[in-house]
C-alpha cells in the first residue's frame, strides 16, 4: 500500500524546518539553510532532504503528499523593514487623518526625549478624507459623496497607488459606505487590492482597525506574489495537494485565503510552538502546571505561557517597540519575541561592556562556524567553543562546524578587548543571553501575575537546549521539558492544528440591562458565519471545535479583557443563568489578571466572538523513539560556569532507555539539539522520548 505524506515547513530566521507524517505515527524531522531572498529555495531544499531520507525522488515525495503546511515570517519580515510592501493608500472618514499617526499613544520611556516619535503607516501624502459620515447606532450622518471618491481615485492613479485601505468611522455598525467606496474604486482602477476594515476587522478601536486596515492592504499584492510562486514551483515536482498556511491565532487556512487577508499569517511561524508545548506537556501529564514555553532558533528567543491549558492569545502584537511600533490590532497566539538566539551576534560597545544581540547573523552570513562568511561571534560559536555543539554531528551531521575559526573570533572581538580568556569570554557570552531571555520570560510572567518557581520550563527551537537549565536555574523553576520535537518546536505544532478561523460582532451592552433576546440574535448569528465556515473550507473535517469569547471590561475601564463562555443549545441562546455565570467568570478572570476585583459592579460587553475549528486529517499519535542499540558516545571537554572545564559524558537521547537518569555536568545529544545539564540537576528520558529535567540540586 502506497503511503500519503502530510507535511509541515516552518521557515525561520536561519533555519527552514520540515517534519513528515508518513501515517505510522512516527513523525520526522529535517533541517535545511533558510533563503532570505527567496524562502522557496530553502524549502525546497527541505523537501529535498526529506526524500533522500526516505529514499525517494522529490517528484514522488510531492506526488504523495495529500496536506503541504507552511508557517513563514515573510509578512512579519516585510512590515518590520518596510521591504517589498506595496505603495498603499489610506481612506478615512473626512476630519480624521491622523489615526495612524496618534496611534493609542503611550511612551516605555517617558522623560527619554531621545527616542524617536511615532510614525504613520502610510504618510499623510497617501492619506484621503472621504467626505461622509456614519453616527455610532449606524445611522447615516453625512451621506457618501460619490463624486469626492471619484475624484480621489483619480489621484490615487495619478500617483501609481498599488493597494487601498479603507476604515471609516462606524463602519463595523454599518458598512455601507465603505462597500460603496470599494464599488467605485473598483469601477474607476480595476482590479486593485483593496482591504475593508469591516470586512477585516470590525472592531470597535479606531487605531487598531485602521492599523491592521493598512497593514493587510500592504503585504497582498507580495504575498499574491510569494504564495502563487511557491504553489507553482511545488505543482511543476507533483504536488496537487492541499497547501495550507499557518495563521498568528494558532491554526492554519487554505494559501488563498491568507492571500487575500495575508495580515493573518504576521505571526505566522512562532505562533504554532505553544501548540506544540501545550501536547509534549500532556503527555507528561503537566496540563495542570502553568506552563512556559519557548522557541530558540537562530534569530529570536519565544516565549508564550500556558495557564489552565489554555493557548493565551491577545490584540496587543507589536511588530516591533511598543507604542512606538504598528499594532496589527488582530487577535494572535500572545508571544513575545526577544532578539536572542543562537545566530545573536556578540559584541564589546564603546564602554567596554559586552552585549548580545539584538542583530543576528542569521541564515546569511550566518555564525562563524558556519564557514560561509562571518566573522562576528555569535551565541552559536560561544556554545561550539564551550563544548555543548559536536562540530561533527551538527544537524545530524549534515553541518560541519569549524571549531578553530569560532575560537578566534571570540579571542580577536571578545576575550582580548575585556582581558579573559576565550573559555571565560565564550561563557559571559552565554550567560548574558540567557539573561536576555530570562528577561523575555519575566515580562510575560510578572505581568500576568504568575509564581515561576510553580511553572514548567518547555524548551523547544534547535538551540532550546543549550542554555534551558541555565534559563529554568535564573527563574527559579523547578524542571525542564526537552520534548523530543524540540528543534522543530513549531513545524511539529502546525501537523497537529487545526483549520480554524475567528468571527466577530461589536455590540456593546451591560450586564445589568443586557437585552437577551438581542444577544441571542448575535450569538447565532455569529454560528452562521461559523457555519459557512465549516461546511465551506471546512466540508471534510472529521471533526469540530467551537468557542464563544466575549470581550468584556468593568465600566469605565479602557481595555478588555478575554473571556470564554458557556451557552445553552445547539442552537445559541443566552439566558439568565449564563449571563450570570459569565459575570461570576469575569469577575474571576480580572482577579486572576490584576489582582482585584469588583463583585458589585455589572460589567460591560464590548464584542461577542466565536472561533471554530475544523480538523480535517486524523489526529494520530507520536510513536515514541524507541532506544537503540549503539556504542557509547565519547565524553567532551566542555567548560561549565559551575565546574570549569571538565571531561563531560555525553550521551544520545534515542540511546537512553526510559527512565534512565544521568546527572550533571554532561551533555544529551538528540537528532538536531544539544541539552546542556549543569551540575546539579538530574535528566531522564521519558516513555514518549522526551527528556526531562530537575533542578532541586540547582535551586537548593
């Protein structure tokens, strides 16, 4: 019997990683070089090695893959450096042009005069008044002047506009005018790319809407672009399956629809980890443990928290310095992103002291190891120097590292200009990364209120297990997960996800006078879009998944707050009791948020949402890596802040029997990952193939 692939690609800053499902429950990882300038030569370089692993040609491999799963950062990457965006005009309501530029305003550093003001998205010069007016019940203030929008599509030709974002005011009560604006540009230029904040997006913050408005509109006429090339180069080798790509809320949609709202995937790789933490800690039977999940990989260090098993997920995603930054005002997995990994350049600044990051050397030029041009050390060189990387069996020995040039790096820009060693020098560089990532770690944590020294570490990326004890040690907590996809953390998250998409209706209310007939009306309206959903890209699911969500807040609060909740029926109703319930649940929730609560007050509804969720393969499970037979691995001289320099064992993960226990200092090697275990803490391989890790000799 012929077996059928299913297949995920997570492209990443340094790394494209793939991991196949061939049926069995096994799953399979592989590693190739990410191609900045064109991402589709790193995937398929991927695949590549994927067949030659499996002994087949591309084309077979291709012509038997029934599910193709992609998570890319290329819409990230274009925002966050303004290359390859589309020349985008904004259209808004006649007496509101500066939406952008006011933003939700806020400064991190408020006596910093320093730091740079806000910057508008799209400058005032694409910025268009339309003349019209909607009131906030919907109501028609200033009819649309039909003629003023002719016009200003004249000038957006006149000036070569390449896409449109239109948001005006109330749209998502009424949408009217913004579907009339879009018939006449459409009647005036064609088939330009244009993005309805009602359609997008129908919140009620005006920042947001318009921010995500313009930012989608953008990315569409690059990702058409990225998207239709990368179906086209995998149709010419075989493949007629089923391309899908990873969304920031955690699942993943067809190619064409990300193509036409792309601003879905900006968060497209890191946002399938938590995914992946949240199953590997099942397994363990830690879901009742708050858990910390991380993802290293060459470029960024990641971080997310799961508390009650519950992906968090928030509006509050900055492509880049708070306030100061876009806000894509959608709803995505809540991650937050240091720049610290393991292609994180080392530098000595002009006072002497020593930094890491933020730059990265990324996938080109990549760390000096690499032997493909670099020559500034990175975290990369600092753990081949210490001993943690078999220059050998990098990647499963499909990398070779050079040991001698990553030495003088760090000797000629580290250890001579701060007087140490090159051991020392490649430790401080170590150490300090990890304190960039424990400071990732905590701003998520302290801000929800939550006790690390409770918590699970779950560390995942290609460089997860380099500085895991390290990063566990600083925050206290008591044991490491290394589960046994950690190097490809995210690729490994998108093949057990879902087809799944989000659907809204702002309409606001209060608890005390909420009118249950009309929240009802919402409710199921909100289960027809789901519906079309469902019986539309959804049609051959094996299974389903709905979530109704309201964002609520206390009187007079400005920002929200999440909340999932229960309804009666098949068929949506709300009634006393659950509108009671969902009081008692908020009242909760902002305890557990803020650490207060005001069980007197009503509360208020601002939107009512529902997610659903179609599965559409089986859900198999991993099969765990059986032990194997095989000579010991050589002991490695490794340096250890603890210890110094020690002859360390070194052992293979698949090698280990269950439960088997080795203690620090030494060295566990899996396909592609290292796990660094310092004096002091205790691993054991798992009955799934995971390692686990304990830090009570470490903490004591």
């Amino acid at each position: 019997m012929t077996r059928s692939y299913r297949i995920a690609i997570d492209t990443g800053g340094t790394f494209t990683d793939l991991v196949l499902d061939d049926g069995s429950g096994q799953l399979r990882p592989f590693k190739a070089r990410t191609t900045p300038d064109d991402p589709t030569v790193g995937i398929l370089a991927s695949l590549m090695r994927a067949a030659q692993g499996l002994g087949l040609e591309l084309t077979e491999l291709l012509e038997r893959t029934e599910m193709l799963i992609h998570g890319t950062t290329r819409a990230l990457n274009a925002v966050t450096t303004g290359d390859a965006l589309a020349r985008t005009a904004y259209l808004t309501t006649a007496g509101h042009p500066d939406i952008l530029l006011y933003g939700e305003g806020g400064r991190t550093d408020l006596f910093d005069y320093s730091q740079p003001g806000r910057r508008a998205f799209i400058p005032r010069s694409l910025t268009f008044e339309v003349p019209e007016r909607i009131g906030a019940s919907g109501e028609i203030v200033t009819p649309l002047d039909e003629t003023a929008v002719r016009r200003i599509a004249s000038q957006l030709r006149e000036d070569r506009v390449e896409a449109v974002g239109i948001c005006l005011l109330w749209s998502p009560i009424n949408d009217a005018h913004e579907r009339r604006v879009e018939e006449i540009l459409v009647e005036e230029l064609g088939d330009i790319p244009i993005t309805l904040s009602s359609r997008l997006n129908p919140t009620l913050r005006e920042y947001r809407r318009a921010a995500s408005t313009v930012i989608d509109a953008s990315l569409k006429p690059l990702m058409t672009r990225y998207l239709d090339a990368l179906r086209d180069a995998l149709g010419e080798r075989g493949f007629a399956g089923r391309l899908l790509v990873v969304t920031s809320a955690g699942g993943f949609q067809d190619a064409h629809v990300i193509a036409k709202s792309p601003i879905l995937s900006i968060k497209s790789g890191p946002s399938m980890a938590p995914n992946a933490g949240a199953f590997f800690a099942a397994l363990e039977d830690l879901s009742d443990r708050c858990l910390i999940v991380t993802d290293t990989g060459g470029t960024t260090y990641d971080v997310s928290v799961i508390v009650d098993g519950r992906v968090p997920t928030t509006r509050e995603t900055w492509l880049g310095r708070k306030y100061i930054s876009d806000l894509t005002g959608f709803n995505s997995v809540d991650i937050r992103s240091v720049g610290a990994g393991g292609g994180s350049i080392a530098w000595v600044d002009s006072g002497g002291v020593l930094r890491v990051g933020p730059h990265s050397a990324g996938a080109q030029p990549g760390p000096v190891a690499y032997g493909a041009g670099g020559t500034e050390p990175t975290l990369s060189d600092a753990c081949l120097v210490l001993g943690y990387l078999d220059p050998e069996t990098f990647l499963g020995g499909a990398m070779e590292l050079d040991v001698p040039r990553a030495a003088e790096a760090i000797r000629e820009k580290i250890a001579e200009p701060l007087g140490v060693s090159v051991d020392v020098a490649a430790e401080a560089i170590h150490r300090l990364a990890t304190e960039r990532m424990v400071e990732g770690v905590e701003e998520i944590t302290l801000s929800q209120g939550i006790d690390t020294g409770d918590a699970v570490l779950v560390a995942g990326g290609g460089a997860g297990g380099l500085n895991a004890v390290s990063i566990a040690s600083r925050l206290g907590v008591s044991e490491v997960l290394l589960p046994n996809a950690a190097s490809v953390m995210s690729a490994f998250g998108a093949l057990g996800s879902d087809l799944s998409d989000e659907f809204e209706v702002p309409w606001p209310g209060s608890s005390a006078s909420l009118d249950l007939e009309r929240a009802t009306e919402v409710l199921r309206e909100l289960r027809a879009q789901a519906q079309g959903f469902l019986d539309g890209p959804g049609a051959d699911r094996i299974g389903e998944r709905l979530e109704y969500i309201i964002e609520a807040r206390y009187p007079n609060q400005i920002w929200d707050l999440e909340l999932p909740i229960t309804v009666s029926g098949d068929e949506p109703r709300l009634t006393a009791e659950d509108l009671e319930r969902i009081v008692d649940g908020f009242h909760a929730l902002h305890l557990r948020t803020f650490a207060v609560q005001d069980e007197r007050s009503p509360i208020e509804i601002i939107t009512w949402k529902l997610r659903a969720s179609a599965r559409i393969h089986d859900q198999r499970l991993v099969r765990m890596l059986q032990p194997v037979d095989g000579e010991a691995l050589p002991s490695r001289s490794a340096y250890f802040r603890r210890t110094g320099r020690v002859d360390a064992p070194v052992r293979s993960l698949a090698a280990m029997r269950p439960g088997e226990r080795i203690e620090g200092p030494a060295l566990i090697e899996l396909d592609m990952n290292t796990v660094v275990v310092d004096a002091g803490a205790s691993a054991w391989r798992t009955e799934d193939g995971s390692l686990r890790i304990n830090l009570e000799g470490i903490n004591a």
